[in-house]
C-alpha cells in the first residue's frame, strides 16, 4: 500500500506540475497568472503530493489544498466555465490547462484524501482558521493588484480583478461585498463539510 500511494501522489505531483505549466504557457503575464484563485490552490495541491511522498502533510496543508481545490472546482464549472468547454475540445492549450487545472487536481486531491490520507485529524476550530486564506487573498487584491494597476486579460477583455466579481468597475461596492460574503460562507461550509466527511470516514 505504501508503494502504492506513493506511485500515486508522484502521478498527481506530475499532473499538478504538467497544469501549471501549462497555464504558464497559456498566461504568460505571471503577475497575473499567480494573481488568480486558480493557480494558487493548483500550488497548494502540488506541496501537498510533493510533501506526502515523504510524510503525511500537516492539517493545515491538506485542509486549506482540499478546501481550495474543490472551490476552484466548483466556482469554474458552475460560473466561469465557457459554453465551448468540454472534454471533447481539447483543441488548444488554454482548454487543456482548464481540464488539468479544474479538474484533474481537484480529483487527484479528493482521490488521494479518500484512498491515503489519515483521517479524523481535524478539529473542530480549524475551519475558521483556513477561512484566514481567503481574506488573505481579498486584502491582495484590494491593497495589492489595484494600488499597483495590475490588470487581468479575460477572453481579449482588460479587467481590473482576476474575477468579475472582484472587479470595482463591472460591480458597486456593495455588490463585491455580497459577492465577497457568500463567497467566504460558502468556503467556511465547504471547510466544515470536508470535518464532518473526515469525522465519518473511515481511515
């Protein structure tokens, strides 16, 4: 089994370096590439296959990675996500980088949790905690990427936010603040979602 696991986080380790890669390819601007949500939990995930090949990651490291992946996942394929993508137009190496970088990690993660990682090692405040990652980001955008004029390219379009809902000049204030609670609700919900699977789970 341990062989096993290991051969398995060294596949998921070359995916997660393969996407990333790959999205370097497609963005080339990296201040504005490693500005997004996206590439940042894509980094998470590959310390954590590259930390597990030796020992199992802290709590923090797996949490914040399983956390992260699965928003990626979730906010790409239910609100970012082309109508043009799917699995069978793979044509180019933006749509590739999308199935590596939303896809293949986030089931590398979640697979590599269920079948390896110990469970029921999570306690019950460490969710607020992990909730520090996503203000963290927020206050980079605000106090960061706009003093700076950093701009983000999406579909040929020039925006002021790697996501719309961050961007002051497509929303008001008050819209990016709802935008900003719901979104770090849902990131406290998906955090205690994934204690009550590992409180259930069995090892």
């Amino acid at each position: 089994m341990i062989q096993l696991k290991t051969l398995f986080r060294l596949c998921a380790l070359a995916i997660s370096v393969a996407g990333i890669i790959l999205c370097m390819i497609d963005c080339p601007r990296y201040w504005e590439l490693y500005s997004y949500f996206t590439i940042q939990s894509n980094i998470m995930c590959l310390i954590l296959f590259a930390w597990g090949l030796r020992q199992e990651a802290p709590v923090p490291v797996r949490g914040l990675a399983t956390v992260c992946i699965t928003l990626t996942f979730l906010v790409y394929h239910f609100m970012l996500r082309p109508d043009t993508f799917t699995l069978f137009t793979l044509n180019n190496v933006k749509n590739i980088s999308n199935l590596f970088a939303h896809y293949l990690v986030p089931i590398c993660t979640w697979a590599d949790y269920v079948l390896f990682d110990p469970k029921r090692r999570i306690r019950p405040a460490a969710p607020i905690t992990w909730l520090g990652y996503p203000l963290l980001y927020l206050a980079y955008i605000k106090l960061i990427c706009r003093p700076l004029g950093l701009t983000f390219v999406v579909d040929g379009q020039v925006y002021n936010a790697p996501y719309f809902f961050l961007d002051s000049d497509i929303l008001s204030t008050g819209q990016i603040t709802l935008w900003c609670v719901a979104i770090g609700a849902g990131f406290l919900l998906m955090s205690y979602i994934f204690y009550v699977v590992d409180r259930i789970f069995p090892n």
